[in-house]
C-alpha cells in the first residue's frame, strides 16, 4: 500500500515527497515557507482522503486474516492440550507473563508455573481438555485480540468413572514481536445449566 504523496504548496510551489502517518486519520502538512492557513491545510488534507480510505480497508482486510490466522492457532492449540503429552508445546502458546484464573484456585502467572498447572493437570486420572473458540474482537491496533471459547474438561470422579463439565471462557491474546499470536489472560467458568 502506498502511503507517500508528493506534495505541492500553492503558495511558494515548492515540492516535497512525504509519508503519510499509519497511526493518522488526518494529515495536515505545514510547509517549511510557513504560507499555509488552515483552509489550505484542510485541502491538502482532503487531498489525501482516498489514501486515508485505502488504509482503512487495507486494515478491515488484515484483521480479517489475522482473525483466521488466530483461530487456527488457537484451533491447533486445543488439538494439541486434548492430547495432553507435550507440555512445553502446549505452554509455548501462553505469552511468557501469561494469567490464567481457573475456577475455583488462584491466579497461575507465568511459564513456570503454567508449566507446573499443566503437569499436575495431565496427572489427574482421565483427564482431557478441549475447547472450541469462536468470535475474536480485535484493539484498534490489531496487537491484542479477545476470543470466546466452550470448552469441555473430563476427568475420572470419585467412583473412577469419567465425569465432563463444559464451561465457557475468555481469552485475550497479545501479537508477539515476531507476529505471533499467544495468550496473555486465560479465565474460565462453568457453563451455564441447560434446561
């Protein structure tokens, strides 16, 4: 996407190659001979209106591959922690200051514990975990992303027989500088009863 434009001042004609802001809307140009008033400013402001357009949906179309690109991440993530055998892949898909609130037990912060949480986890009897995200919501930068998610957890009970509770939960993700999307908050609750 083309974000430079040369521009002419209408009063001293001079000449000059700039770049528009990613982080703008709007772009007012002051030029080094100063002769600009705000009603030429707001020209050549304008003039940049279809630039401004073309970066907007140049973003709808990003976030809406970054949105496939999470839920395919978090996909394979589910896929791997139902299998439950390697620890350290299914922990590399946390931010290394990640928080996870299970229901019921205190905050976990950070891979070592996390690390910890899912050992003692896949040494319970039976137990196996998967969950299906569905809707991602995006921060106007695109760097952070929160997802909705039901989830399904079985374990054996007191009787040795497998018991399942499903649960809803919400996660919020963080695009690291490599650009790869891992979980920074992980909360979950018990679903509501069905009738």
């Amino acid at each position: 996407m083309e974000r430079e434009a040369v521009i002419t001042c209408p009063e001293c004609k001079g000449r000059r190659r700039e770049v528009m802001p990613a982080d703008s809307c709007q772009f007012f140009y002051d030029c080094p001979c100063a002769a600009l008033d705000f009603d030429h400013a707001r020209g050549i402001a304008a003039s940049f209106a279809p630039l401004v357009a073309s970066l907007q949906e140049a973003l709808a179309v990003s976030l809406e591959d970054e949105k496939a690109r999470l839920l395919q991440r978090d996909s394979e993530w589910a896929r791997l922690a139902s299998v439950g055998v390697d620890v350290e892949a299914m922990i590399s898909y946390w931010t290394d200051d990640a928080v996870v609130l299970p229901p019921g037990l205190p905050a976990v912060v950070g891979k070592a514990a996390l690390r910890e949480y899912v050992r003692a986890c896949l040494r319970i009897p039976g137990f196996r975990i998967t969950w299906t995200s569905t809707e991602v919501r995006f921060s106007p930068d695109g760097e952070l992303a929160y997802m909705f998610s039901q989830n399904t957890m079985t374990m054996n009970g007191a009787d040795g027989e497998p018991a399942t509770t499903r649960g809803r939960a919400v996660t919020i993700w963080r695009r690291d500088p490599g650009g790869v999307w891992r979980c920074a908050v992980d909360v979950w609750n018990d679903a509501e009863p069905t009738s």
